[in-house]
C-alpha cells in the first residue's frame, strides 16, 4: 500500500509542485493551508509522514507539531523559507523529524522522505519480533511474557506502572513521545492525573536503570516536548 503523506503549505504554487511531484511518485496525498486544517486533517488520514510549513495562516507549523506530537506518533518533515538556525532548533526541539530550507530540489526532498519513511518501516519491523517476546539493551532485558525486568540478571524491584511506562518506551525506541501521549497510553485516556506523573515515573525508572540518573542516557528527556528511549 503506498504510503499516506500530508502536505501543509499556504502558498498555491508550491503545495501545487509538491503534490505533483508526491503523486507521480506513487503516495497518496492530502493537504492543508493553515495549521488549523493540518490538525484536522491529520487527525482524521492518520498520515504515514507530514510535510509541514512554519510559517502558517491561523496557526504556525511550530505550534502543529507541538500538538500532534502530544497525540500521534508520525514522521515530521518541517520545510521553511527562514535561514535562522534558532527556527531549525526550535523545530527539533517541538518534535520535528527533520528540517528542509526553501528553495530546496524536488530530488533532496524525495530522499529525505524516502529517508524518514524507511527508518518507520524498520522501527516497526525490529518491534514486530519483540511485541511477546524479550527486548534486550545491553545490560536491561525486558520479558513481557514473564512481565519483569532484569538488569545485570537480576529482576529489578518495578512497581506495575513503572513497568508498563519502561515496556512502552522501550517499544518505541528512538521516537520522541509527548508526556500527553505516554499519559494516555500507559494510563488512559479516562485518566484525571496531570502530565506530572509522567515525570515521577521517569524518575523512579532513571534511578532503577540509569548508572547515573542525574545524566541519563538511556531514557532521555527531550526539552518541552517529552522524552525519547534510547536503550
């Protein structure tokens, strides 16, 4: 099935190019002018990867990747016509996969989501084998069928929320997720506690599997976004 991309772009002529070009290309593609309609859009195709303007009538691209980084866990390609380098970390820092500057060639472009779509497919199929069985990081090992951790071998003391945080980040290893998505996932959407309690939680479970917690390396912490699992 070829793969569902959305284009986000307010100027006519260029969203007009990308489509051409995408289309040829075999994906299926839906678009949005304004980040209003990208949420909407997003919300309802479900896209395997978002081509995403900053700068956006009604909201800006930072501010659309910021919310749908809070409830879906997607490839982000944010494209820009600024030069600034603040402008390309700020995009990194909201969740953004990667950052093209306009004028860009129509063959970077196709590598890059080429690119970004390849490191999904991988991620899926190196998760695919672990989804029962055994996740290994060195010297962590996680049995979901035994639904305990070791480390050096010995099981680790983990309350059941600390596990099922600890399964689902390890899951979804290298993907940056949002404290409102972790806060879904691992307690439910139904659940009345703030996004606070997320960070409890990567507390106790940096001071179990971290060899020094105050600069942890596995469990990351990725600045106004959330945290990202590097095993």
């Amino acid at each position: 099935m070829n793969a569902r991309l959305l284009v986000v772009e307010d100027e006519a002529t260029v969203l007009e190019t990308l489509v051409y070009n995408l289309r040829r290309q075999g994906y299926e593609v839906h678009t949005a002018v304004d980040g209003l309609a990208a949420l909407e859009k997003a919300r309802r195709f479900r896209p395997d990867l978002i081509l995403l303007d900053v700068m956006l009538p009604k909201l800006d691209g930072f501010e659309v990747c910021r919310i749908l980084r809070q409830e879906m866990i997607v490839p982000i390609l944010m494209l820009t016509a600024r030069t600034d380098e603040i402008d390309r970390v700020i995009g990194l820092e909201v969740g953004a996969d990667d950052y093209l500057t306009k004028p860009f060639s129509m063959h970077e472009l196709m590598a890059r989501i080429k690119a970004l779509l390849r490191r999904v497919r991988l991620d899926r199929e190196a998760m695919r084998p672990h989804e029962g069985g055994r996740l290994h990081f060195g010297d962590l090992l996680l049995d979901p069928k035994r639904h305990e951790v070791l480390r050096h071998g010995e099981p680790l003391p983990l309350k059941p929320k600390e596990y099922e945080l600890l399964l689902f980040l390890a899951r979804n290893q290298g993907i940056v997720l949002s404290r409102n998505l972790i806060l879904e996932r691992v307690w439910g959407w139904d659940y009345a506690g703030g996004s606070r309690t997320v960070d409890v939680h990567i507390r106790w479970l940096r001071e179990k599997i971290e060899d020094d917690p105050s600069n942890p390396r596995r469990i990351v912490t990725v600045r106004g976004v959330g945290y990202r699992f590097e095993g």
